[in-house]
C-alpha cells in the first residue's frame, strides 16, 4: 500500500516496541547497530512492521521527543530523591512498610485514534469513550513522605474497547492525624485496544495525587484519587503520513479513583517514657524544692499535658516544672510523681515517673521583737520628728533594721533611727514603720504614730480688709458711645473720676502690704451695635480707666485689662434686682426707675467692673443714681433743669381818655 522497507532486529527486548514509539526515535543496542520501531516490533510478535519512507520517519516527532525527555528528567529526579532520602530520614513509628491500594476507577482516555478498516489515504478520527474499570497500587515506604509505588488499571469502554495502564514511579505523601495527601508520577506501559485495531501499546505517564481518610489502623478510605494519563500510540499501518496526529495520536486523559487503602509493616511503636528529677533533694520544713520531667517517644506534632502528685507537701505545676511547698510537711521521706499524657493518642499515650526527697526538722527558732517611738510625737507642719527603732533577738542572733516606710510626708534614713519631714503633707495622723531581720531571715515588725498639726493662722490686718472692701467697692460707668475714636479721654465723667481717684489711692496703700495685687478692669458696652463696634468701645473704656489710674499714680504692671464688648451684658432680673437692693433709693424713685428699666439696663451695661486678684472681689454693679452727672450717664440731662427767667412785666400806659 505504502513504500516500505523491512529490517530485522538481532536483540529481543519485549517492552522495546512501546519505548521506540514513545520516544520517536533509533535506540542504541551497540557502537554499530541502530534498530528501528519495525525491527523491535517484529522481535515482540508483530509481523510485517515497517518504517515509513525515508521522507517521514517514524522516530523524528519532535514533540515526543522533548515530552518524553521532560518527563524522563522529572521521574528521574523524584526517584533519586526517594532513594537518596531513604537513608536520611529514620523510618517513623506510625509509617507502615506497605500500602496497597484497591477501587473503582473511571476513565476519560482522550485518544482519537482511526476508524478500523477506513482508507488509510482519508482516515475516519474516532473518539474513544468514557469508561469504568478497576484499578489497584502497591507502594513500599522508604520513610515517612517517599515510598516506590507500582500502579495498574484496566476499563472497559463502549463497543468492546479496553485501555489498560502498568505503571512504576515514586510517591510523596504528607501525613497528618486526619488525612494523608499524596502526588505521584509514574512512567507507564499503556495499551489500547481498540475493536477492528490490533491492540496498541505505548509508553506513557501518569502525572496525579489524591486524598486518603485513615478510618483505622491498617485502613484508610481514599476519597479521592485524579490523575492525568498521558500516552503516545503509532498506527502507521492504519494512516499515510499526511495524516500525523491520527498517525502517531496521543492520549491526554483524566482518570478518577476512590476505594479502600490497606497498609501493614513499618517498625512497632515505641512506648514513651518519662524522667524525673529534684533539686534540692534534701531541704528543712519550709523550703522550696522544684520537680522536673521530660517525656520522650511523644508524637512532637501533640501537645502533651502534665499532672503533678507528692506524697508530702503541696505541689503546683501543669508543665515540665512544679513547684513544691514544705511549710506545713512533717519531717520524713516523699516521693513526687509526675504523668505525661498525650490526649489525641487512644493508646500507649501515658508516661509516667517519680523523684524522691527528704523534709529535715527545723531548729529551734526565736523572731526578733522590736518597739519604735517619735519625738516629738506632735508636729506642726512643716517641721520634722526624729524616729527610733529598737531591735532585739530573743536568740542573741545579730539584727538589722530596714525597710522605713512613712504614711504620709518624706522619710530618711538607715539603721535605727530616720527624720521624718512633714513639709506638703496634711494635718492628720501619720504611722512611720520598719522591719527588723536576723542573719537566719526570721523578720519583726513594730511601727509608731504621729500627729501632724497645721501652724496657726497669721493675725488679720484689719486695715487690710478694709482696703479690700473698699478696693471692689463701685464699677465705674460711661456715656453712651464714649470714649470716641476722635476723643479717648472722653466720657469718663466728674462723678466716675471721683471714684477711680478714691481707688487709685487704697490700692496704693494696699500695695505696700500686697505688692503682687493687681487690679483687674473688665470693659462693657451695651447691646446695641455691633459686636466689633462694641468690643473695640469696651476696650477703650478699660484703657481709658488704666490711663486715669496711671495718672493717679498706680503702676501700670499692676493693672489688667479685659474687654468682653456687649458680652456678659447684665439681664432685666439683674438690674431690676440692683435697683430694689439699692437703698440709696427712695420708694418714688424706685418705682420710677423701674417704669423705665430697659433704658437704666443699657446704661448699667456701658461700665468698667474691677476686681482685686488677691481675693477675687468684684466691684459691686450698682449704678449712681444720686450722682450730679447720672443724667448725662443715662442719656438725659446732667443737672436739673433750671426754672426759666420770667421777664419784667411792661406795664401798658394807660389809655388816654
């Protein structure tokens, strides 16, 4: 049908057929001789199998050939690191020697291969089907992660098709308490047979891993397994070479596992153990010692827990360390005893050890007795008193004392004796303490008390609080609209300038007793306006009042101003209370002011308050109503009003008759 040629093989080799037509080229059998796919095919029982022409040999695919050298590289690579790793890695407890794996398998083969007896000059692609089968694994573990494994599969598929996989590689498996994941990769023999095809074998690959569930020891269930199988096929009997893929096809399938996994083997477990020891292991009643156990043969993945037992004394501890108390232990010998456990272990998970120690008598022991005193034992503050101490040993052991310690005030000090100063602290009751220690470390206390009075107050200068009164005695009030830009001495008149003269002169005199008072004048302006008109006109207003005062002879460092504009102004209640409180007033004139309260609040508001830093008095906000000028300070005229000059009757001569 095609231009052939046959050549004859000289070397058996059975599987040497499905090695030529997976790597798609000559193998060399020695220095001279290069046998062909047809030459190894006949030697395995085929007849009449011959290389294509020399245009378009069968052993050129490129792909073949760099598929099959990557996965060559691969598998070499994971197996030397299973051998190499062996010797390296102590074959674990838990491991099992072997693993044999047996399920259902199912299989997608994803081969197109020729329709059985189509032209071979215009072949029919032909897509095997889906499949179930059987599958089964045998697997040696070299130690815990590495294991050789030899895998085979059979399934059957529509029409009386079957693909069978025998396959050997290294397996890597992880293991943890609730699963076993594994990957594998294995080079396979894979044969195809397909109904009115002979049956073809080629090599292949398995590239996959899985999921194993330990149910019990011995058993796990492999949830599941997914593998891609790879497999290179030659049906050059069966297709000219202008069909390639359909000529040489490869198999790119999924197939899935699931079944049961029997292990057996591997070393037996090694039963843990526990070692104990004390230190010291000989104390007298009261001393501490300290227990300590360390486990071997637990699994290091678990936690472990430990529990402590003494048959004397009182033992605390929950890790490798435990504490042990003699206070209340009765001379004699005792044992500690120590269990480690492993909780996620069902079996051979205890461990268990014990140290021994001995509890000597104590010798006869007398406390130091100590007594202190103060002097003197009342203080007025901020004085001090003199501390003292005595410390004696029943035993004639030598003492010490130490540790001062004082409730209130500062203590200093060392030996027997220590000064307590009561500078910044409170009247009350103070209690200085110590401790007294002999060389055997037996302590005694003793503390003293005190008390702490305050120093009488100084004498009050009754001229000094007369001056005080006086100081904050009266605000000083303004005309409206005063002082003006245009004129900043204006405004302040006879009746207020009288008072800040009266003020200038106390707070004089005031100084040479207070020298750090100061005078402090706050501006305010009634609310009609702006709020920057009526800030900048209160700030006039204090300045203008500072400037009065400094003329007066005040100090100008000790004057404040503030200026808080129609803020603070003084409400309807307030003023109206002023009025009713002020008894310069007659009853008429109360009744008249109050007619007219809306107006006497905004001239109670146009005023400069002051206050006396040192007591924090402030002027009193009465407004003058008796004063000549309190027209003008209200808006209306300065002074009464003056009777109107009659003019000099002009008599009329009389008539002329």
């Amino acid at each position: 049908m095609f231009g052939r040629r046959e050549v004859h093989a000289s070397v058996f080799m059975p599987w040497c057929d499905t090695i030529c037509r997976f790597l798609g080229k000559p193998i060399l059998i020695s220095a001279n001789h290069y046998f062909s796919i047809g030459a190894f095919m006949n030697q395995c029982g085929r007849t009449n199998i011959h290389l294509e022409d020399d245009m378009l040999p069968c052993c050129n695919g490129r792909r073949g050939r760099a598929i099959a050298a990557g996965l060559s590289l691969l598998c070499a690579v994971m197996l030397c690191a299973a051998l190499f790793s062996s010797p390296a890695f102590a074959q674990a407890d838990a491991t099992p020697k072997w693993d044999v794996f047996v399920g259902y398998q199912w299989l997608h083969p994803g081969a197109t291969v020729p329709t059985p007896f189509s032209d071979p000059n215009n072949p029919t692609p032909y897509t095997v089907s889906d499949g179930s089968g059987v599958g089964a694994a045998l697997a040696f573990n070299f130690d815990r992660h590495w294991a050789g494994e030899v895998d085979f599969g059979h399934n059957w598929v529509q029409q009386g098709n079957t693909e069978s996989t025998y396959s050997v590689g290294p397996r890597f498996m992880w293991r943890t308490e609730d699963a076993n994941f594994f990957l594998h990769t294995l080079l396979s023999l894979n044969r195809l047979s397909v109904a009115g095809l002979n049956g073809n074998n080629g090599i292949g690959a398995i590239l996959g891993g899985g999921v194993d569930l330990p149910i019990h020891k011995g058993i796990a269930f492999r949830l599941f397994e997914a593998d891609y199988v790879w497999a290179r096929h030659n049906y050059a009997d069966f297709v000219s070479p202008d069909f390639p893929d359909l000529r040489r096809p490869s198999l790119e399938g999924v197939r899935l596992r699931t079944g049961l996994v029997f292990s057996w083997g591997g070393a037996p477990a090694i039963a843990p153990t526990a070692a104990c020891s004390i230190q010291p292991a000989e104390v007298l009643v009261g001393e501490p010692l300290t227990a300590t156990v360390a486990g071997s043969n637990f699994n290091p993945k678990h936690t472990v827990t430990y529990t402590w037992s003494s048959t004397g004394g009182v033992v605390t501890g929950t890790a490798t360390t435990a504490a042990i108390d003699t206070t209340n232990a009765a001379p004699g010998s005792y044992a500690v005893t120590a269990h480690v456990t492993d909780p996620k272990e069902k079996n051979n998970n205890v461990a268990t050890c014990s140290a021994s120690f001995v509890v000597k008598p104590l010798p006869p022991k007398n406390p130091p007795t100590m007594s202190c005193s103060a002097s003197p034992s009342t203080v007025e503050i901020p004085g001090s008193a003199t501390i003292t101490c005595s410390c004696t040993s029943p035993d004639g052991v030598s003492v010490s004392v130490s540790n001062w310690n004082a409730s209130s005030g500062t203590l200093s000090g060392a030996g027997n004796t220590a000064t307590l100063s009561t500078a910044g602290a409170s009247p009350g009751n103070v209690t200085v303490s110590a401790s007294c220690a002999d060389t055997r470390g037996l302590t005694g206390q003793a503390s003293t008390q005190l008390a702490l009075e305050n120093p009488p107050p100084p004498p009050v200068n009754p001229e000094i609080v007369r001056l005080e009164q006086r100081l904050s005695l009266h605000s000083v009030y303004f005309v409206t609209n005063y002082p003006m830009i245009a004129n900043p001495k204006g405004g302040l008149l006879v009746s207020q300038q009288k008072t800040l003269i009266g003020l200038a002169t106390d707070f004089k005199t005031y100084l040479q007793s207070k020298p750090d008072a100061r005078l402090i004048l706050g501006g305010h302006a009634d609310q009609r306006g702006s709020v920057e008109f009526n800030q900048a006109l209160s700030e006039r207003r204090v300045a203008r009042t500072k400037a009065f005062l400094i003329e007066q002879g005040v100090p100008e460092a000790s004057i404040d101003t503030k200026a808080f504009g129609k803020e603070h102004n003084l409400t309807d209640e307030e003023v109206k209370g002023e009025v009713e409180s002020n008894t310069e007033l007659t009853a008429e004139e109360r009744a008249r002011v109050l007619r007219n309260i809306l107006v006497i609040k905004m001239a109670s508001n146009r005023r400069v308050d002051v206050t006396l830093s040192t007591t924090g008095q402030t002027s009193v906000r009465q407004f003058p109503f008796n004063a000549t000028d309190a027209l003008t300070l209200i808006g209306g005229r300065e002074s009464a009003k003056k009777p109107m000059a009659k003019k000099p009757m002009v008599k009329k001569p009389a008539p002329k008759k």
